[in-house]
C-alpha cells in the first residue's frame, strides 16, 4: 500500500467517522492539512482527558502510599508482608547545586567527572559546532530526521 493510497484509507475513515462524504479522488494538500489538525486536536483532547484521569489516580496512589509509610514510621518496621504482597520502604535522595562553577572545579579538582550524568545538551553543541566548524569531538554522533508540523491559520 503506498503512502497516499494509506492517507486515503485514514481520510477516508476519518470522514467515515464524522459522517462526511469521501472525495473520489485523492486527497488535496488542503485536505491533509485540513486532517492533520483535526487529528493533532483530537490527540491533544485525548491526552488532557487521559491527564485528568491520571492525575486522579496519582493522587489517591499518593494517599495510599503515604498511609503505608506512617505504618512504617508507627511500627518502626522497614518491610511488611500481606496476604496481597510485601510493602517496604526505601530511602531516595536526590542532589542538586546552586553554584555550578563551584561544582566544575571540584569536579575538575577531585577527578570525579563521574559525578555528572553523560548527555549531551543538543542546543549548546549546535552553537559550539557553528561557532567552531574545524572542532569536532571524538566519538560525536548525531541523527536528523525531517518532521512536518502544521499551524492553524490566524484567525482575523
């Protein structure tokens, strides 16, 4: 199936389901386009009906959890088995400076590169590489694909 034999298929099937007559022949620029946003706004739709339920959830996940922490603070206990599964407790902790410079030379000082995570900020590397076309990383990779986005038309 080509790709504008399945754009067909999915217009057609997206008219179907609104109840719109289909054009016999293939679809216009303005149509995609015209399907594109009626497509992205139902996502969108979607997605914020699915946060709502969600956050629902999250937030009665949140009381429970908190209930079964105060049962391990109560009873000083750091596990405990049920008849339906075996809750414990753990600690997390995360870190996090306010002077990064101060950071870098202690990282720098101590040889602890190994503190930072390894990821590449994209937009300061495309500035770096602009700016210094000759200077190119070991090891760098990098992958561009082309997507499409589509904008509504101002409304006057």
């Amino acid at each position: 199936m080509t790709l504008s034999n399945r754009v067909v298929f999915f217009l057609a099937l997206s008219l179907k389901q609104r109840n719109t007559p289909m054009p016999n022949d293939a679809p216009s620029v303005d149509g995609l386009v015209k399907v594109y946003i009626k497509i992205r706004q139902a996502i969108k739709d979607k997605e914020e009906e699915h946060k709502l339920k969600v956050a629902d959830l999250k937030a009665q996940f949140k009381l429970v959890s908190d209930e079964l922490l105060e049962h391990c603070k109560t009873n000083n206990s750091e596990a405990v088995r049920t008849e339906f599964g075996t809750f414990y407790r753990t600690v997390r902790t995360k870190y996090w400076t306010s002077d990064w410079a101060a950071l870098y030379d202690f990282i720098q000082v101590n040889d602890a590169a190994h503190l930072l995570e390894k990821r590449i900020n994209t937009r300061s590397m495309e500035e770096f590489l602009t700016e210094n076309p000759d200077l190119l990383p070991i090891g760098l990779h990098s992958d561009k694909a082309y997507t499409v986005q589509v904008r509504k038309p101002n409304t006057k």
